[in-house]
C-alpha cells in the first residue's frame, strides 16, 4: 500500500492535508476514519511535516492500534514500531517505564488487571477489618477507580458524608498497598502518568517539544482525565487532530464523556471542523434513518450521512404478540436469507439487554441454527446463572459434588479453604459426597440447602426457582456490585425460561416420568452444552448493541423496541440518559449494510412478569416512507396513540361502545390524567370504560407497561 490520495473523497483529502493547526474530523459511521489517519501520519511524515517520533496516536483498542500500525508500514519506508502509537493505558505505561524513577515506581513494577485488582481490595478490606456489608469489595473499587478517572487521590475527595469518607480511607489504605507491593492498576497508569507530567516542568517540556501532533481516535469515548493529559502534552506548540463522532458516544457508564469534543472546540480554539458525512457501508435508505432518529437529539455538533450507493431496500418493521413469537419470526427471517445464499456470519441479532438473548437463544437451538453469542456468554453460561443452577442441583440431589463446590461459599459466607478442605477429607475418608460430610461451621450451610428442598417441595417449577434465587442470597449480592444490574435481569430471566420450559412440557405428552426441577435442569445442560458455533464455523451472531459498535454486517435484526427495555427505563431516568440511548439506537442502525430489521412484541417476559409494551419511541422517529411494515399496523398504531396522549390534558376515549367512561366519570379519573400506583410507579391514564365501582381506567406505566386497573381497589392517586 502506497501514499494514495487519489482515493480519497474531497472531505477524507482535506483532512489528510490540513496544516500544522487544531483540527475536529467528525467522522460519521463507515466514512472511512480509521484511513484517514493512517493516511494523515504517512502524509506528515512524507511531506517532512514531523519526524516519526514527533508523532503521538492515541487509539482506544489494542486491535485498532495494530491494523494503524501495519497500514503505515505498508505506506512508509520506515519502522512504525517505534512510533508512539497505541491505547492511553499502553502509552502511559509506556512513558511509566521510562521515567519510573520520577514517578516513584519501581522498574519492574507490575499491572493489576481488574480481577487482580479486585483480589487487591478484597485483601485490605479484610486486613482492615471492614464491614463487607457496607463496603463490599466491587463498590471499593469501583469507588477507587472512579475517583482516579475523574484525577482525585484519596485526600482530594470531598468528604460529604462518614459514609464517603470511610471509603476515601480505603482508596488511601489501597494507594499504600499498591505503592508497598509495587503495583499498579489501569487508573493508576494514566493517573500517574498525569501526575508526573503535571509536576516535573523539564519532563513536560520535553514530550511537548517533542510530539509535534497528536492524533486521537474515538474522541467521543474519552474521559476527563484522559482529556486533560492530551491538554498537558499539546501544550503551546503541538497539533491536535481529534477524530470522534459525537453521535456514536455510547459509553457513560465507562466514564467517557461526550462534552469533551465540544470543549476541545472551544478550549483548543480549533479553526478546522471537518465533517466526513459518506458513507461507504450502508445504503441510504438505512442512513436516513439514522439521520431522522439523531436529529432528535438537541446536544451534538450535527452531521448527515449519505452514500453514493443507492436508496436500497426499505427498513422491515415486525410486530410480535410475544417475545418467543418474535424470536420464532427471526428465526425465519434467518432461514430464509441463508436459502438464498447469505452466510450466517453476515447476519447478526441485536439487543439492548443481555437478558433478552435466552429467548432467542432457545429459538436458535430449536432450529438447529449454528450461533456465537460476541463479546459475551451464552445465557446458560454465564456465572450468575450457573451459580443458580449449581444451588437448583443441591436440591435436586445433595451428592453432586461439583454443584456444591461452586456454591460452598458463594455469596460469600466465611467459609474458608481449610474448612472445605476438613469436608473434603472427611468425603474421601467416609466415601461419601461432600454434602454428607458437611459438620461445624458449615452446618449452616447444609441447612440452607435442605431447607430450599422442603420449602419448593409443592411449588410450581418457576415459583421454585424464583424461591432458591432469592434465598441463597444471590440477588442480595449482587445488588452490592455496581454493575449487577445486568446479573440480576439474567437471574430474573432463568425463571422466565423455566415458565417457558413448563409451558412448552405441558404442551407435550411424555412416557418419561422425571420431576421437574430434574428435567429443567437436563434441559439448561443440554442448551448449556451444545450449538454456540465453533472458530471459523458459519453461524449467525448475536451480541448487544454496546457490543456491536465497530462492527458491520449484511442484514441486523434490532429487537426488542420497546418502551422501557430500548431506551431502557433506568437510562431514560438519568439526566442525558434518553439522549444517549438515542446514540445506541443510532449505532445499532448503522451497523447494516443492506438490510434492515426492526422488531417489537406486544407482550415480553422480564423482571419474571409478563409485560405489555408500547412499541418504541425510536420507532415514531424514524419517517413512515422509509419503512415496510410485514404486520398489520392496528396494534401499533393504536399504542402510539397512548404514548401520544401524555401531551394532552383531555381527551375523549378511543372505544364507544355501550357503558364506557365519559373522559372525567371513571371514578374520578379522566384520559390524559397522571396518576401514581404504590407498584408501578408514575404513569398517564390513556382510556377508561364503566361506571361505578365498575369503573376501570387503562393506565401506560412507561417502562412497566400497559395495565388495566379497578379503580375502586387499584390505589391510584392523582400525580
């Protein structure tokens, strides 16, 4: 590959040839970012702009950093492997190494992954005597790590409560554990490196008058810290070149923060905003879309995407009655695009929430479609679930020695390696399961266990194992980890799968006489053990939307748009949480290539209920030309209606029938009125019928659905 300009649209040249100035490229979905910086360094070096070492290239993945570095080896007659290129993480530890001295460090001083790191803490917090219930060890760390990502050290925090500052006192004990055992973690590399910068005047000086421009990929997803330490090493004198999309920053939860491309336009005076706005992956059909669902976000700097190659096909719009009739209409669509010549590797489902896969992963199954679940665990698979179904297993029988291996101590409950390891000499002396040889201070635990066994004895399959989640303690823990959320709605999950499960016994006679815990569990084995597709096998791909981002494909099925599940009801609750899923829903468009399927059910099985959804938002925002509905458009239809009748202070019920509610007779209620439910929380009345105390207002409760409600028991109050 040589230096080629004459491949790049006027926008890509501009930006590749711009002078030694600030610059912000707002690089859109598929414009071509990535060859447009390889193809910037090639061009400055060639042109004499800078020398291979005055050039800095942040990128955010050791991927993306690599396939940077082969592109300009194949551009340059010159080594790129001693160019500073590389993640924030790898160029600090980098500067690290080389001047640890300064930066008070050992030469060989090690990296804690976030496991190690957790290890770490789990230590202090136990060599420190401290309250595991009020400090659990995830909290510490998250705590820890987000105060050096915001560039706060312990004593810089604000202590606003005894509560905080008990945990300032841990992140202090932690620096000087670290610091004693010659550790660092990933916070800690950028931070030091910040820190040494920041104080050592020559040092600065030196890597200023050095990087004579700065190149940063994703600006979008840098946090605060991150921007501050490309703000010290600009200094006066460097050229920062920012290449970021505003419109795809989807990783908050991370720390990243959007705003910070609006404050380098500002802070850097930056005189150059290029905007790559062709798309060389999507036809136009899927960009406009995307550019109608963006617009209605009022914080972003504003591009609009097109291509060259044609409207294509209209987006496909699936109304399901159900999740499962959803995943069986996917399922289909899958079948037939394969029939017709399509790689199952060129398709790919999405989904907001890891919890929706189960379903379409059982649809999967039952086909017999090959499938790799991407960046993530197949639903059976993941440690959540599995410790629900190791604890499921003990009750089922007590001698499986591997289901108790896994739970002996999880959630934690002061069970140490020399006691398991008394039981285990006890089984093998004995011959017995580890079960049996339970005595002393384990007693408990045997107890718990035989305890779930007589409690669920004649509960139905799903009360059962909503009973055993609940009283082994996993829901507890895991609400202590800042990011068991997600755990928790697969936890929920497994006992909407055995209500599947049940559903789908009922429905089939069998010969075969087994209880149905037992066979609930041969089941989740059997899905557990087979079909996720091996390397290099065709399969389709099935992966969330935060998962998706850099990645492209033929045909994207994008589920479950739904109000409250995408954008997710704790998302909208946030401040700017609606915008950025708004940014989601944006990347998961633009994933598609030539085809694009958009699907919703009326009802779906989440937080072990049935809900009654209203199709998304999202959906409404996208213009009606563009789309082809494949269901008839009354069900939907009719709930955009509800959604829409939040605006309006009156309005008439839709029905006419016979005995329905004038808009201000139900009760005391009217249409249009906002109401509070001591369960569902606050929602708006959408339409009423019957008088009296048989008065019933319908009520859309966002996120927790669509209900209909006796007014005389129901406890509404006005809102």
């Amino acid at each position: 590959m040589s230096l080629r300009l004459e491949h790049l649209n006027p926008e890509q040249l501009a930006a590749v040839t711009l002078g030694d100035e600030h610059a912000l490229i707002l690089a859109g979905a598929g414009s071509g970012k990535t060859r447009v910086l390889t193809t910037r360094i090639a061009w400055l070096i060639k042109n004499a702009r800078v020398t291979p070492g005055g050039v800095l290239a942040v990128t955010f993945t050791n991927k993306a950093a690599r396939e940077m570095l082969t592109r300009l080896g194949a551009m340059l007659p010159v080594n790129p492997r001693g160019m500073w290129i590389g993640t924030f993480h790898g160029l600090c530890n980098r500067m690290l190494r080389a001047h640890h001295r300064d930066a008070g460090l050992p030469q060989t001083f090690q990296i804690l992954d976030s496991q190690d790191q957790l290890g770490a803490v789990k230590r202090l917090v136990k060599a420190l005597d401290a309250d595991e219930h009020r400090f659990p060890p995830r909290e510490v760390q998250y705590f820890i790590n987000a105060r050096k990502e915001e560039g706060l050290r312990a004593r810089d925090v604000a202590l606003t409560d005894e509560t905080t500052r008990r945990f300032a006192d841990l992140y202090a004990a932690y620096d000087e554990q670290c610091q004693r055992e010659g550790v660092v973690d990933f916070a800690e590399l950028l931070l030091r490196s910040y820190e040494l910068l920041a104080r050592n005047e020559l040092l600065r000086e030196h890597y200023q008058a050095r990087f004579r421009h700065i190149l940063v990929d994703e600006f979008q997803d840098t946090n605060k810290l991150q921007y501050r330490w490309l703000k010290l090493l600009a200094g006066r004198q460097a050229a920062v070149f920012a290449v970021g999309d505003d419109d795809q920053s989807i990783y908050a939860f991370r720390g990243a923060n959007v705003g910070n491309m609006a404050d380098f336009e500002r802070d850097f005076r930056v005189q150059k905003v290029i905007r790559l706005e062709q798309n060389y992956r999507s036809h136009g059909n899927i960009l406009d879309a995307a550019n109608a669902l963006i617009a209605n976000n009022r914080k972003r700097l504003g591009k609009n995407l097109w291509t060259a190659a044609g409207e294509g096909e209209p987006l496909r719009v699936f109304e399901a009655e159900t999740d499962a009739l959803e995943a069986r209409w996917i399922v289909e669509e899958v079948q037939a695009l394969v029939a017709d010549g399509a790689r199952r590797a060129d398709l790919a489902v999405l989904y907001r929430s890891n919890a929706q896969s189960r379903v379409l992963e059982h649809a999967l199954f039952s086909a017999g479609i090959a499938y790799r679940v991407y960046g993530g665990l197949r639903f059976f698979e993941r440690a959540e679930v599995k410790h629900a179904l190791a604890y499921l297993r003990l009750v089922a029988s007590s001698d499986d020695d591997n289901a108790f291996l896994r739970v002996f101590n999880f959630p934690p409950r002061g069970l140490g390696a020399r006691t398991l390891e008394q039981i285990q000499d006890a089984a093998k002396k004995n011959g017995t399961s580890l079960f049996a040889a339970i005595e002393g201070k384990a007693g408990a635990f045997r107890a718990l266990i035989e305890d779930l066994r007589r409690e669920t004895a004649e509960l139905p399959l799903p009360e059962a194992i909503e009973h055993v989640v609940a009283r082994s303690g996993l829901i507890e823990h895991y609400k202590n980890e800042r990011d068991g959320a997600d755990r928790i709605e697969n936890l929920e999950e497994l006992v909407n799968a055995a209500a599947a499960f049940s559903e789908e016994e009922r429905a089939v006679e069998s010969a075969e006489e087994t209880d149905p815990l037992t066979a609930f569990l041969t089941h989740a084995a059997l899905e557990a053990g087979e079909h996720q597709a091996g390397e290099g096998q065709d399969a389709l791909q099935m992966m969330t939307v935060h998962s998706a981002k850099g990645l492209e494909f033929e045909a994207v099925f994008l589920t479950g748009l739904e109000e409250g599940l995408f954008p997710h009801e704790q998302s909208v609750a946030e401040r700017d949480g609606l915008e950025e899923e708004r940014r989601l829903a944006y990347v998961a468009i633009t994933r598609a290539r030539k085809r694009l399927y958009l699907s919703f059910a009326q009802t779906r099985m989440l937080h072990g209920q049935t809900r009654y959804s209203l199709p998304s938002r999202f959906l409404d925002e996208i213009p009606e030309g563009l789309m082809k509905w494949l269901t008839p458009r009354f069900a939907a239809q009719r709930a955009r209606q509800a959604l829409a009748s939040v605006s309006q202070a009156w309005l008439t019920p839709r029905k006419k029938a016979p005995g329905f509610a004038s808009p201000a007779a139900a009760g005391g209620f009217r249409v249009g009125q906002n109401v509070q439910h001591p369960k569902f929380g606050f929602g708006v009345i959408v339409d009423a019928e019957g008088q009296g105390n048989d008065a019933r207002v319908q009520v859309n409760f966002g996120g927790q659905g669509v209900k209909w409600l006796a007014v005389a028991v129901a406890k509404l109050q006005a809102a």
